[in-house]
C-alpha cells in the first residue's frame, strides 16, 4: 500500500510546488463545482421562462429585480436572465460539450493510434494518412463544414468536435506504440502467446498514458473555445441550451450601446476556464516528460 501511495503522494508535491500550477487547478476546481452545483448556487434559472420577467431587461450590475425578489449582481440580458445564473448554467453545457468530445475523441484516437503503431505496415499508412488530411486542415473549417449539413444541437456539435479531435490522439499513441512495441517487454509478451489485443491495451497502452493525459487536458480547452466560437456564429448549441459562447453572442449586438455586462462577463469565465486548463496542461507535461522532469 505504502510503496503504490509513495508515487501519487510525490507527484501530488510536485505539482503543488508551482504556484500558478496551484492556482490554476484551484480555478478550475471552482468552475467545475459551479457547473455541477449550479441549481443550488445560483438565485434563478434562466431558461424558466414562467421565472423570467421582462421588465427586468438589461438592467445594470447589482440593481434589484422589479419585484426585489433577486439582486442582479452581474446585471441581466435582453431576456431578463440574472446573468450570474446565465453564465454557471451555460459553464455546465460548455464544460460538458468539451469534456464529452475530448472522451470520445480519445478513445477512437487511441484505438487507432495503438492498431497503427502496432501493426504498422499498409494499416498504419493507411490510418496515417487520414489521420494527417484531417490535421492538414484547420479544426474550426471543418467542424463549420460539418456543421453546416447539421442542426445545431448538442449531440451535433460533440460529434463535430469529436471528428476534428481524434487525429491528434492517433498520431501521439502512433509515436509512442512504435517505441514501445520493440521494447523487451512487448516481444516477452509474445514470446508468452498473449493475444494481440491483450498485449496492445493490457501491456502497450498503459505506458502510452503520459503524453495522453496532457493532450486530453489541452483538447478539453481548444474543444470549450472552439464550441463557444461556433455558438457565437450560431452553428453550435441551441438558444434554449445556451452554453458560454451563445451568451457572448447574445450581447454582442449592444456591447458599444453601453450594455458591456452582457458579453463581458460570460467573456471573462470562458477565457478563465481555457487559461486554467491550459495552466494544469502546461504542469502536467512538466511533471510527465522525462525530459522536462529532468531539467
């Protein structure tokens, strides 16, 4: 017990040893707890239309709601949403679109980076191949393309992300299996009669984990802001599940009029929650690079 606890307990210090590491984790922590708690946190939900009175539209930061029920710390939107409330319920779609992408995209990535890397020969090429049309083009060109022949939805929009996603997690088990599978370990397992695929996720994957966990936390972040980006232009979530990026868009239109709160603040948690990610990225892949580690 001591010597499997020995290991998390040292990387768990080495990772607390970057203060912006820390601070980084401890904001993301808090955007996750409100995305799961929002119902419970927040004073109003903003998509109860029988909750929203219009009277209350685009009211500034902290005034009260005509009915003093609500004090409007972030002001409200055209519709008359709290936007406090706005922005933690559309922190939980944006959170959930991106991690859920990030998933499924791993999991058919890594399947087919382990049967490329693996196999090699006319498999490997022609996984590869795909593999690198995709990458040649930019991520958000074909999430539109896709999009366009779609409704705008959630599942529509996971499976977008999901199918400019999956390259990258290909090539970089690709990289890794090719490594790994000349190692003495692999041809042990041969030599033993292990199947093919016990050998490739009972004994390959496991040592193909490091550079994944870095790669999944920096897609989680590009898929939050590639989604925001598609809901502004109005090719991602619906208007009645509105995730971080629609809200932006939502004030958009009255962001010069003086209407600043709508827009700003829902700007603000989006660039906060990818800076997060990208800060617990940034220490993992120090922590888990032999060669950063070392230095």
């Amino acid at each position: 017990m001591k010597a499997s606890t020995a290991p998390r307990l040292e990387f768990a210090r080495d990772f607390a040893s970057s203060r912006s590491a820390i601070v980084g984790a401890a904001l993301l922590l808090a955007f996750i707890v409100v995305a799961l708690l929002a119902p419970w946190l927040v004073p109003q939900n903003p998509y109860n239309l029988a909750k929203l009175d219009i009277l209350d539209a685009r009211l500034p930061p902290g005034s009260p709601s005509g009915d003093g029920t609500i004090h409007y710390l972030l002001g409200t939107d055209s519709q008359g949403r709290d936007m406090l409330s706005a922005i933690a319920y559309g922190l939980r779609i944006s959170v959930v679109i991106g991690v859920v992408s990030t998933l499924c995209a791993a999991v058919i990535g890594i399947t087919l980076g382990l049967i490329a890397g693996y196999s090699g020969g006319r498999v490997d090429s022609l996984i590869m191949r795909i593999a690198d049309i995709q990458l040649a083009f930019p991520s958000i060109l074909i999430a539109l393309i896709l999009l366009a022949f779609l409704r705008p939805g959630i599942g529509n929009i996971v499976a977008a992300l999901i199918a400019v996603q999956w390259a990258y997690y290909a090539r970089t088990v690709r990289g890794t299996a090719l490594v790994e599978r000349r190692k003495e370990y692999i041809e042990a397992a041969r030599g033993l009669g292990l199947s093919t695929t016990r050998i490739v996720f009972r004994h390959l994957l496991p040592n193909c984990l490091p550079p994944l966990i870095v790669v999944a936390t920096l897609q989680i972040a590009s898929a939050i802001a590639l989604e925001a980006t598609l809901s502004f232009l109005g090719l991602g979530v619906p208007i009645t599940e509105p995730s971080l990026g629609l809200l932006i868009a939502n004030g958009f239109q009255v962001l010069f009029a003086g209407k600043y709160w709508i827009s700003v603040y829902p700007g603000i948690a989006l660039v906060l929650l990818i800076v997060a990610l990208n800060i617990v990225a940034d220490r993992l892949r120090d922590l888990l690079d032999p060669k950063l580690r070392s230095r």
